[in-house]
C-alpha cells in the first residue's frame, strides 16, 4: 500500500465526486490534505475529519490561487480534479461552451500547476496528477465535443510537463476514467429525461458490467502520488469502455 506519510496534498473539486473520495483516501494513505472547491456548504462536509483542512477556492481565479499557494508555503502533491462536462457535437454545442471548457479544464489546470510547480522543484520532489477522460484523445464519444478536446488537451499538457521536468524530481500523470459515479454523472442521467434508460446504456458502455466508484478512481490518483518510476502517462481506468 502507498505511505504517503509526510506529504502535503492538494486537491481541486474535493467537495464531491472523485475529488471528495480522493480527500480520504490520501488522508488514508497517510497525506495531509488540503481539499479545496468553489461549494463552501459542500466543502464544509469534509470539516472536522483528521488530516483534512478545507479551503474555499474557485480555480478559475488567479489571484486566489496565488494567495493559497503562498498560505500554504506548497504542497507534495497536486490533483487537479476540476473539471467540467458540456453535451454536444462540434454543431450542437453552445455557443461559449469550449470557451468554458478550456478555462475549467485546461486553464485552471495551468495556473494550479504555475502556482504550485516552483515549490515542488525547490524542494527537487512533486507529483502532479491531472483529471482527463477516456473521452479525449484516447477514445471518440458521441456528444462530448468541447469535454473530449479539453481532456485530450490535459493528456498533452500532462505530458509536456512530465518532459520538461523530469530531471527535476517532478512527475506529471494523468487520469483517465470512464464513467464514473458521482452527483454530476447523475445529474447527466436525469437531465436525459429517462434516467432508467440512461443509467442502463451508460453502464452498457463498460463490458465490466457496471459504471466505476469514485473510491475507484481515487485509488488509483493515491497509486500515482507514489508510484515512483511513471511519469507523462495518461493512466486509463474505465471498466475497459476503450480496450
Ligand atoms: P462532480 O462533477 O460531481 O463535481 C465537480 C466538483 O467541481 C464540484 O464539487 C464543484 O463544486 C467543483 N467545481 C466546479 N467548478 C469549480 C471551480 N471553478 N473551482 C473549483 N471547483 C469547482 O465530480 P466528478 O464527476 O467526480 O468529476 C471530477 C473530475 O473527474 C472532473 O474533472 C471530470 O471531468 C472528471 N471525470 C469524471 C467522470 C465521471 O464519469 N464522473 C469521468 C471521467 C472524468
């Protein structure tokens, strides 16, 4: 099991979903965590557990993010979990939409990774673990533009930061899940009008049989966080939806 005894982490999009699961299993695994949103009310649930300080944080803002960074005097490990996900062919999609897709799921990345990178080369150490998708350059899906160009965008900034800094201590990873269970993914189902249908022909896309657990996926980002020998990689964790 992975000790990240120690270590400082930081994660974006902590108060539900991956982001949320991610929170306790970092402190599981021996990490302190420093579990940040945009919801404080949601956030606030995360208050009171051992290990875990919370901190109200929109990660489309620069100035906020360089005030944590300099509150927090950097971190070990950062998980850029923040992410959006608009419906939509290249056609369909509303106007605006990309535009919001790449400040939410590219940009913010970018200004997370500026803020709390020099840190991390200083001290010659850091992990940097960014949310793709299996919707991006790994796999085409229908009605997904703008989300799938900026996650196939996370893939190659992940892997231009893992080139560039390599020799520094610094490892760059990615996460590439299938779907995955948490309060947007329901709220996609029922936004479809027949949630029955839907959940049926989303887990239909895994031949596991099933759609993937948050505590899944945040497994996997705790894995990275120690995994010592890997870096620039997109890690595709889908039930196997792309195999
Ligand atoms: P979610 O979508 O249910 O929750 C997202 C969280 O992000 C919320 O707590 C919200 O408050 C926060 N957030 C939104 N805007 C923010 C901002 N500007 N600053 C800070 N926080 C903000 O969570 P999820 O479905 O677990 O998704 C988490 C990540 O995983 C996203 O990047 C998503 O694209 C990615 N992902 C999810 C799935 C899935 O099926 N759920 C699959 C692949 C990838």
């Amino acid at each position: 099991m992975t000790d990240l005894t120690g270590k400082t982490c930081l994660i974006t999009a902590a108060a539900q979903g991956i982001g949320a699961a991610s929170a306790l299993a970092f402190v599981k695994a021996g990490a302190k965590v420093i579990a940040t949103d945009i919801n404080a009310d949601k956030l606030s649930e995360l208050d009171g557990i051992a290990g875990i300080e919370t901190r109200v944080l929109d990660v489309l803002n620069e100035n906020a993010i360089a005030a944590l960074a300099a509150e927090t005097g950097g971190v070990d490990i950062l998980f850029n979990c923040a992410g959006v996900v608009h419906g939509g062919s290249v056609l369909e999609m509303k106007e605006g939409d990309l535009d919001f897709a790449f400040d939410l799921n590219v940009k913010a990345m970018v200004r997370m990774i500026r803020a709390f990178l020099p840190g991390m080369i200083e001290r010659g150490d850091g992990s940097i673990i960014n949310m793709s998708s299996v919707a991006s350059s790994i796999k085409g899906v229908p009605n997904r533009f703008a989300y799938s160009t900026t996650k196939a965008a996370v893939i190659g900034m992940t892997k231009a930061i893992a080139a560039d800094y390599v020799t520094k201590g610094i490892r760059c990873n990615a996460i590439a899940p299938g779907t995955v269970d948490s309060p947007s993914l329901q709220e996609r189902l029922k936004a479809t009008g027949d949630y029955e249908k839907a959940r049926t022909d989303f887990i239909a896309r895994q031949p596991i049989g099933r759609i993937g657990t948050p505590e899944e996926i945040a497994e996997l980002a705790v894995y990275l966080a120690g995994a010592t020998y890997t870096t620039g990689q997109a890690h595709i964790i889908d039930g196997a939806w792309a195999c």
